[in-house]
C-alpha cells in the first residue's frame, strides 16, 4: 500500500504502522492515542468506522483526545 501525505502534512511521509488487527474473527482499527477500537465483522466495516472516528475527532475539542489517551490498550 503506497503512503501519502494526509491533508496539512508537508514533507518526507512520516513512518506509518498498521492500524487494522484482526483477533478471534473480528476486525479492530487502533487510533493514534493507541486505542483498539471494534469489534467489526469486516475490515470494511472498521475502514468505515476510521474515517467516522476521524471525522469526529476532528469536529470534537482537544479534551475528547485527551480522555481517549486513559483507554490505551495495556
């Protein structure tokens, strides 16, 4: 899969990990606060539950980030 610039990033691509995980048949997407977040049934269904995760952080203030940073996976 080809990396690219997300939008408002300028420069070299920064070095990305794998944000899907599959475990005991379901799907999960890991956030950038490094939360797993699913189950799903599908890896479609958790590719479109990153862009509404992401399309909510963005619309949310800071502190909704900040919070998410207690539910870390351990």
């Amino acid at each position: 899969m080809a990396t690219s610039n997300r939008a408002g990033e300028q420069g070299s691509v920064p070095s990305r990990h794998g944000r899907y995980l599959q475990k005991d048949g379901y799907w999960y997407y890991t956030t950038r606060e490094g939360v797993d977040i699913g189950p799903f049934d599908s890896r479609d269904d958790a590719e479109t539950g990153v862009g509404e995760f992401i399309d909510f952080i963005q619309a949310s203030e800071p502190k909704v980030s900040d919070m998410l940073k207690q539910y870390r996976a351990a």
